[in-house]
C-alpha cells in the first residue's frame, strides 16, 4: 500500500536569469516502512522535489506548475495551509541536513519537543513532557527526563542529529523526510544513526524517504533507489537493480566517481630511499589553545588541540591527515604553515626551522608552504574577479611585467582545468567544483613546494570530486609537489594518499603506508573508523 | 551586449572592483538621478556668491515677511530677505558640513575599526576602549571646550562633528570586521603572505562596504540637523548667515503664518535626502558584484 503517490510533479524557479526548471514531471511512489533513496548530485532537484510536498519552498521565486502528491487522500500540492499545517510535522516529518542550526539555541530540547506535540495536539504539558524523554530515550539518548532541561548547544552533533530524529518520531508520522541527514557528521556517528533509522523502521513500520549524494549510504539503507539529474529521474529500481544491473549512463558516472580503488601506479610514490631528508619534518609539535571557562585569578587552563605530533613528509608524496571533527586535524595542519602558532616542538621546512621565523621569513616561507581550504565559497573574496585573485600572489611574490603576470594567469587556468576567457567574472559566477579549481590555482600561483590541503573535496559533489582529485595527482606529478591532506573520508585518503597518519585528540595514534592502515589497523581507534565505513557497494565489477 | 566578451587570450584585461562598480552604477538611473541632483546642488552652491538673486543679510523690513512672487521666487522672511538667496547660502553650509563631517567619521571611523577589529586581543581593547571613552563624554562639552580653545570657526565645527560622529562608525566597522576576519579568504590572504594593512585594504574594506554605505547615507543628514542644533544654541554659525537646518528650525516656528519658510527649505532638504539614499543604494549594489549580471 503506497503512503505517499507522487504524479506528474514539476517546479520552476524564475530567475532573473530565466525560467528554471528544477524538477521536471517526476511521478514515484513510497510504500509503508520502505526506505527510498533520492540520489544526485547539488542542483538535481532532489531537494526542492521533497520540499514541495511540504510547502516549503519561496513562492515566489519558486512555483509548483503542475502535478499531485496523494498523501492518503489528501492532495498535498492543492490543499489549502491550514490542511498543510496539520500535516507537517505531524503526518509528514522532516529531518534536515545540519543539526547544528536546525534547533532553536534558546530554547530547551525540551520546550522545543513538547512544543511539537501541543501543537499538533491538546495532550497535557506534563504528559507531552513525558512522552518526550520517552522518545528521546527511544533515540538512544539516556536519562531523557534530565536531558530536556539542556540546551543544543551541551549536545555534541550527533546527539543532536538524534534530537531531531525524535523531534520527528513525536507525533509518530507515517512518512519521514531525511534530507542528507548524516552529510554533517563524522563516519562513526553515520553509522549510529543509520543504525537507530533502521531499527525505528523496523519497529514502526515507518516509511522514509532519504535524500543523499552518497551512493555508499544508499547501498546501506535503501530499499529503493530513484537517481535524479537536472530535476528528472533518469533511473529508478530496487537498490540491489542499481547497484547490479546499472542502465543510465549518468548512474554508472555516479558509481565510477566513488574512489574505491588505489590511484593509478604511475602517480603512486617511489621512493625506498630512507636517508633522503624529508621536505618537511614536525616534532613534538603541541598547539595550546586558552580554556576561557577559568576565572580570572585562577591558573589558567590550556587544551592542547595539537598534542605532541611527530609526523614528516618527502618530497612528491602525498600524506593523508584523517581523523574525526574535532581531533584537531585543521589546526596541526594551520600549525604546519604558520597561520596558528605553537606552543611546543619544531617545525623545519627543507631542514630549516620556521617556527620562530619572523614577519619577513614568514613573507618568504609562505611562497613555499600553500594552502587549500574546504569550502570554496568561504575562500575566495567574493569582491575580486578570477583575474584579481591570481594576480595578487603573482605580484606580491614574483614581480614582473605585467604582460608577462598576464601569461602566468592565463597558464594557471589551464593548468586547472579552467578557461582563460573566464577570467573576468567574480567567484559567485562559478560552481563549486570551478571555484575549488580557482582556489587551487591561485596556491600554485607561486610555485609552492608544499601544499596543505585542508578537506579541499568534502564540499563537492562525488564526480566534481573525482575530477579534482584527478586534477592533483596530475599536479602532484607534473611540478613534483608535497602535499598534506587533511579529510574525514576515508576513501578519498585511500585513494590518493600514499601514506595515512590518523588522528585522534590531538595525537597521532597511527601512521603507516595508506594500504597497511586500511588493512591491518593497529590501533583500536583506526580499528573503529575503518569499521564504521558504509559497506562496500555490491556490485565490484565497476571498480 | 554580453556576447563580446571573449577576449584573446594575449591581451586579458582584469576587471578591477571600482571600474565594474562605475559600470554598473551607470545603468541604475535612480542612482544616477541622484547623483545628478547632488552635482547640480554642489555647483549651485559653489556658484552661489555670484548667481544669488539678492544679498543674503540686507534686510527689508517694509516688505517684512511675504509669499512667493514674481520678485522674489520663494517668498520673503520676516525680516524681508529672499527665501531662495538665503537656502543657497544655507546650502554651502549645510551640504559642506554635511560632506566634510561624514568624510572625517568615515575615513576615522572605518581605520579604526578595521584595524582594532582585525589586530584582535589587547590592541582591540585598548583601541576599543578609547572608543568608548568618548562616547561616555558629554559631546556638547566637547565641542564648547574645542570652541574655547580653538576660537569659532565653521571648518573647527565641520572636524568637531566628525570627530564626534566616527565612534558609531568605527563600531560598526569593527563588528563586521570581527566576522569577516574568520572567513577562509582572508586566511587564505595570511597564508599568501600579505601584509596585514594590504589583507584589511583589499580584502576587508571591499567586503564591508555596504554596511558603510548605509551607514554614511544616514551619518549626511543627521550631521546637517546636528549643526542646525549647535547653530541655534549659538556654538555654530550665527544669524545673518544661514543653513538649511537654520532655516528649517525657524520655518516651524513661524509655520502658521508664513508656511513657505518651512516648505521651501525642507523641500530641498528632503530632495537632497532623497538622492543621497538613491546614490547609496545604488553604489551598494554596484560595489557588490552578486547583485547584477552583465
């Protein structure tokens, strides 16, 4: 018996820039207590497909041109707001992606779930009270009765992620919402939820629709597989179909870009020789950071966020920095390049300290030490065309003339993959995966011999990802560069890197060659990480 | 229009910041109306002295107070001078103070708090505190203790409003740039080696421009009522010269009688509000290069 019967449903954004169209005639079904994955990548319509149901996009610039969403028999897409407002949140929950900004910070995770079920319904304060701590005990959050009298920000963001699921199992829905549920979170705690997901299931016959661009949760979870692209669904079967008999040529894109494999032999690291002295060598390196929670006359208090790391890099090779949020991946490698400073230990770059370097040293050693940052929105200056951003490294660093800056630019595009006649336009005009090629010219730009990549592919989309992991092997090859990086994912460290050093509360617990990690874990911290990875895909004939 | 911009590759040119915001502005005709209106008023001020119909301080006491006529456009006030001379000669006070107050509040304003805001830890206390300081001070004590030691002169009022006028400023900046200074483009910068006063010139006053701009389009007229205040507690200009905020403070007390001394004059007021709001908006989409496509 399907709960929700979705036909013929199109959206249209318009823009100043035209008619958008998001989702395009899209008609599926969800059964009670099935699991059904919407795959793409950013800009599918995924998203905004799911949304509508709810009434949840701007309207306008959004508009929901035609279709109907029989959720038992009412018309989700023609019933008028009061209807609306009695389903969602109630019938129909919804889990969002980001559960750090998804709860309200000033209010109690209790007055914030009782308010779910007094809206909804005229049940007694106190009871809704204790029907909360009863689901979020439910949830797998103990001494629920003492937890709702806490705020967001005392959990840490799984728990909230498990705040949220409650939140939507309160008014014990028939369809639950997911959309990337466990993108923002560590591969442990993914693998908590899909746990708690599959037993609630179970339990309630609940049926759930899961919005991801991880075709390996997919594989996890699903029962059912729709894979959407430019606002249609170009495939749609059994998740075991999917994965075995693949039609589309875009889902077999998507299957091919998982890194799953190790990186072609000829971009893998040879060197035996022991005695070669690395381009870079970190010892006993600690960061403290001040505990500000300390009074004023007390003794202060430090954490060390880098806790006595020893660790060193040669020359051509790439060294994979993985470890959980929080374990101070970030600041050992901002601590390696000099953008925080450190309380202990050494750094020396081909041999050379550069931990006490000054302001002038600094200027020298930043033309040999780059960096690449995560987010490629938050990296570039949204006031500087492509042009601008280059040329300021290329003049600070190696002044010239100006048509020969101009020639260095124009090779810098290529050389990333990127058009020369773009190089008028300002960041915002480019996608993700574009702007990622920017930031990463723009670190070239100087001819840098170590490069620190601080989680440079997290933000993308799986095939953007494989084209730009492509593009710093070939970097890697082409100009003999060192690179740190930094990333939660392990199949990426797997696939690019040749030796992995793991992290966990500040300290290196293990550091080895990437195929003796991944396949015979000492530790027993890398033991539950590489455990925690979501199975391998069924079908391995892709790889 | 758009598809000329292909451009060989020999010969790229880069776009800077303020030669896109020229182009832009340009196609915002409100924009352009304003700052159209702002000239002409510039000019006619600057011209003043020698297109003035009449002299601004001869007085006419038998014609005392009189309507717009033919001979004198704008009407007459009390003591028979010409409306229309009289909110020219205002107008090179006004739109001067208006202009050269929020110029030094900016310029003060906007160093200060990029840099306390960007230096961080003691040097943002200490600078931060000095803030606070003279906000604490009585400003009025202020300006009277300048006036006393510096003798009265219009130029010592114009740097003593905005002297008084660059703390909300410097606030403001340093908000913004405390926010702005954790984003990843600016440690890109730091990364890239770049001195700090080039990562607060190019990469951080750029990004806070709009919050400027807002801010500035409001400091112009709330200057110009703050010297008509100080003028009629007798620290600014005095009688028979005249400013905008004079003129208006006198319109509302003869307002029943002779209701053209308090049009005429806060027409023009308004009417130079109006283009100053305009020209903000508009160069605060044109600074920001998300907000139109060409």
């Amino acid at each position: 018996m399907s709960v929700l019967s979705i036909k013929n449903l199109t959206v249209n954004f318009y823009t100043r820039d035209g008619i958008v169209n998001a989702v395009k005639d899209i008609s599926y079904d969800v059964n009670a207590g099935e699991v059904v994955a919407i795959v793409g990548e950013s800009g599918s319509g995924k998203s905004v497909s799911c949304h509508a149901l709810l009434d949840l996009i701007a309207q306008p610039p959004g508009k929901i041109e035609s279709g109907h969403a029989y959720f038992g028999d009412i018309d989700l897409l023609n019933c008028d707001k009061r209807q609306m407002r009695s389903i969602r949140g109630n019938k129909i929950a919804m889990i969002f992606q980001d559960p750090m900004t998804s709860l309200n910070p000033y209010m109690t995770i209790g007055s914030q779930l009782v308010e779910v079920l007094t809206t909804h319904s005229d049940i007694d304060k106190k009871l809704a009270t204790l029907k909360a701590a009863n689901v979020l005990e439910e949830v797998g959050i103990s001494d629920g009765i003492k937890r709702l009298e806490q705020y967001p920000h005392e959990f840490s963001g799984g728990m909230r992620q498990r705040v949220m699921i409650a939140m939507a199992l309160l008014t014990e829905p028939e369809l639950l919402i997911a959309d990337e549920p466990t993108t923002a979170l560590d591969v442990t705690i993914q693998a908590q939820i899909f746990e708690l997901l599959h037993t609630l299931r179970k339990k309630y016959n609940i049926a759930i629709i899961f919005i991801t661009h991880d075709l390996a949760v997919v594989a996890q979870l699903a029962d059912r597989v729709l894979v959407m692209k430019d606002g249609s669904i170009v495939e749609q079967g059994t998740t075991e179909k999917i994965f075995s008999q693949t039609e589309h040529e875009y889902t077999k894109n998507l299957l091919a870009a998982i890194p799953n494999s190790k990186k072609p032999e000829q971009y893998r690291y040879h060197n035996s020789d022991d005695s070669e002295v690395p381009i870079l060598q970190v010892s006993h390196l600690t960061t403290r950071f001040a505990d500000h929670s300390t009074g004023l006359f007390q003794e202060k208090q430090y954490l060390n966020a880098v806790d006595n790391v020893d660790l060193y890099l040669k020359k051509g090779e790439i060294l994979g920095l993985v470890g959980e949020s929080g374990c101070g991946k970030s600041t050992l490698s901002k601590t390696i390049i000099r953008l925080i400073d450190s309380h202990e230990g050494s750094v020396k770059f081909e041999g050379r300290e550069i931990t006490s370097l000054d302001s002038k040293g600094l200027k020298h050693l930043r033309q040999d030490l780059q960096i690449i940052f995560q987010d490629p929105y938050a990296s570039l200056n949204p006031r500087m065309s492509v042009y601008d951003i280059l040329l300021e490294p290329l003049k600070l660093h190696q002044p010239a003339a100006k048509n020969l800056l101009n020639q260095r630019i124009i090779e810098l595009m290529h050389e990333v993959g990127l058009s020369p006649t773009d190089i008028r336009k300002y960041p915002h005009e480019f996608s993700g995966g574009q702007r990622q090629r920017i930031a990463i010219a723009r670190a070239l730009a100087v001819a840098p011999k170590v490069i620190v990549a601080d989680e440079p592919v997290s933000a993308l989309d799986v095939t953007i990802q494989a084209q730009i992991l492509d593009l710093f092997l070939q970097l890697v090859k082409r100009h003999d560069l060192s690179i740190i990086f930094v990333s939660h994912d392990l199949s990426v460290i797997r696939y690019l890197c040749d030796r992995t050093a793991v992290m966990s509360e500040g300290k290196i617990v293990e550091v080895d060659q990437t195929e003796t990690v991944f396949n015979h874990p000492k530790h027993a911290y890398t033991q539950k990480l590489i455990a925690a990875i979501p199975s391998e895909i069924p079908n391995q004939s892709l790889a | 229009m758009s598809i000329k911009q292909i451009v060989p590759a020999d010969v790229v040119q880069g776009r800077s910041l303020w030669q896109d915001a020229v182009t832009r502005l340009r196609k915002n005709h409100l924009a352009m109306a304003g700052l159209l209106i702002l000239g002409v008023m510039i000019v006619i001020a600057l011209l003043t002295p020698w297109i003035a119909p009449y002299s601004y301080e001869v007085q006419n006491l038998d014609l005392g107070a009189s309507p717009p006529s033919m001979d004198h456009w704008l009407g007459t006030d009390t003591f028979g001078r010409d409306l229309l001379t009289r909110i020219m000669y205002g107008g090179r006070v006004s739109l001067a103070v208006g202009f050269i107050a929020t110029t030094v509040a900016l310029f003060i304003g906007v160093f200060w708090g990029a840099i306390a805001g960007y230096t961080g830890g003691r040097t943002d206390a200490f600078m931060m505190r000095l803030v606070d300081i003279l906000y604490a001070l009585p400003f009025m004590i202020f300006i009277i203790l300048l006036m006393v030691v510096f003798g009265r002169s219009i130029l010592l009022l114009f740097l003593a409003i905005g002297c008084v006028e660059w703390l909300t400023m410097a606030r403001i900046v340093r908000g913004q740039v405390l926010s702005l200074r954790q984003q990843e483009f600016v440690e890109a910068a730091v990364a890239m080696g770049l001195s700090p006063l080039a990562i607060i010139v190019r990469h951080i006053i750029p990004n806070i421009l709009g919050p400027i701009i807002v801010y500035v389009t409001l400091t112009i007229p709330s200057v110009m009522l703050l010297e008509a205040f100080l003028s009629f507690l007798g620290l600014g200009i005095q009688p028979p010269q005249s400013s905008w905020g004079l003129l208006i403070s006198y319109g509302v007390e003869t307002m029943e009688e002779y209701p053209w001394l308090l049009i005429y004059p806060g027409l023009v007021l308004s009417v130079t509000l109006f283009s100053l709001n305009f020209l903000g908006d508009g160069l605060r989409d044109a600074l920001d290069p998300k907000t139109s496509k060409d």
